[in-house]
C-alpha cells in the first residue's frame, strides 16, 4: 500500500507539470526545454517563502507567478527576438538557473522543520485512519482543480486561439489577431503549471535542491504520450484526463523498475529507457497504421 500511495502521490504532482507540457508539445508545437529550470524556480521561491514564515498556501500563487513570467520571457525572446523555439528554451534554461541559486541564496535550502501542505497542525491532527491518505487526496483535488481550469480555459475564446496558432497560425492571423502574443501567452500558462507543480514538489519533500528539476521535461513528455496514446481510440475522454492519468502510470512503470533490483541512481536511465520505448512504440503503431491505411 505504501508503494502505492508513493506512485499516486508523486504521479500527481507530476501530473500538473503534464498538463503545462501538454499545453507547450500538443498545443503549440513548441520544444520548450525551459521547464528543465521553471521546475526548480517554483520550488525555490516556495523554499524561501516558507523558510521565512509565509503560510504555504500563499506559495502556490507566488510560484504560479514566478513561473508564468519565466515562460513570458521564453516567449518575448522567440516571438519578439526572432530566435528558433528550442534556443529560446534553452537561453531562459541557462538564466534561470543562475537566477534559482540567487532566489534560494545556494543550492539546496531544507524546511524540515517548517509547515508545509502536507505537514501542518491540521493535518497533524486528522485520525491515524485517514492520515495515510491526506496526501493523495490533496494532491489530487489540486491535480483536478488544475485540469478543470484548463479545460475551462481551452474552451474560451482565448483558448481556440491557443489551438488555432498551434495549427493553423495564418487562421489567427485572418482573424485580426496577433499570434505571437497568444504564444507567449501559452507559454506563460505552460510555465506557470509547470512551477506550481515545482512548489507542490518542494513542499511534499520538504526541500529545494538546484538540480530537481534535470530530466523533468522527458518525464512530462513522457507522461503525455502514454496518456494521449492510451486513450486515443477513447473519444468521451477528455485530453487533459489522459494526461493525468499517464503521469500516475508513468510513475507506476518506474516504481515496477526499481522494484527489479535497479538502484535509485539508476533513476535518470530508467527514466530515458522508459521514454525511448513509449517513443518507438508510438512510431510503430503509426507505421502500422499508415500501412493498413
């Protein structure tokens, strides 16, 4: 059961990063490797929040912020400086990581013995029948309440124009209507998602460390291609529910790993061996499909 909680509390903190990665790989078609260092950003400004006695809720809106404008900047340098999508990534990676160490003041600020989401007076006094579970059912309300605002936004006006300028730009563009504001915008949301889920993470391990973030781009892609994949052929399920899910299955299938005697330093080349799979699995059901067709 303790295996199990692990899967679904971790898989749920990575499922809000999915669904800011599925806004950036699905929506807009844009490799943005800047979650590599919006990750860790979340998690330090919540560190030193915290750390300074602010209540821990305030941090979700602070590190939502924080994050938000990273990817505004990813945005402004690809849209208003002309520079190809992945070396905007990559430039606002670089900077930010130098700009978390500033934030946090080194690299790795522990707040063991602070209040945080997931250890505080309420939740220190919840019965010891439930408290196993408190965890999981606050990460997954927060999970949620992220995956509705999205779809609530995805169905607005601005939300068809995000669509719109991943598909069809010049659609935007007839419409009166500046696409490259509205990229910048998607990746402000994206960004902002994937911080949120940094500050969920920092508190849930109680610390910031400046490397937390490495790799996190290929588990959030990761868990979007099983999600998507899985339940492609399923209509009435929502993209953004798929997503959610292949986060906790992700995790589950690197949990099944560890359990086969590889240690946890082997964690980052499970990591990419699971991603290479999902990818050549993925290819080959679309050469399947392409020669049926």
């Amino acid at each position: 059961m303790g295996i199990i909680l692990g899967i679904l509390e971790q898989g749920l903190i990575y499922a809000i990063l999915a669904l800011g990665v599925y806004i950036t790989y699905r929506i807009l078609d844009f490799p943005d490797l800047s979650v590599d260092s919006t990750f860790p950003l979340g998690a330090a400004v919540t560190a030193v929040m915290i750390a300074n006695g602010v209540h821990p809720l305030l941090t979700l809106p602070a590190s939502l912020i924080a994050g938000a404008l990273a990817g505004m900047v990813t945005g402004l340098i690809h849209v208003k400086g002309k520079v190809r999508d992945l070396l905007s990534g990559i430039i606002t990676m670089t900077a930010l990581y130098s700009i978390n160490l500033r934030i946090a003041g080194k690299a790795n600020l522990p707040i063991f013995n602070m209040n945080t989401l997931f250890k505080n007076p309420l939740m220190d006094s919840l019965p010891a029948s439930i408290a196993p579970y408190a965890p999981v059912i606050l990460l997954a309300v927060l999970a949620i309440v992220c995956k509705l605002i999205l779809d609530w936004f995805l169905k607005t006006k601005a939300g068809f124009l995000l669509r719109a300028t991943g598909d069809n730009p010049n659609l935007v563009t007839s419409l009166a209507k500046d696409g490259g504001w509205v990229k910048i915008e998607g990746l402000a949301i994206a960004n902002g998602l994937t911080a949120l889920s940094g500050c969920i993470m920092c508190q849930y391990q109680r610390y910031f460390d400046i490397s937390m973030g490495t790799g996190t781009m290929v588990v959030a892609l990761a868990s979007v291609i099983i999600g998507i994949n899985l339940f492609r052929r399923l209509t009435f399920v929502k993209a953004t529910t798929a997503v959610l899910v292949g986060s906790v299955l992700y995790k589950g299938c690197v949990a099944v790993a560890l359990n086969f005697g590889f240690s946890p330093t082997d964690m980052k080349l499970i990591t990419a061996v699971l991603f290479l799979i999902i990818l050549l699995a993925g290819s080959a059901r679309k050469r399947r499909a392409k020669v049926h067709a």
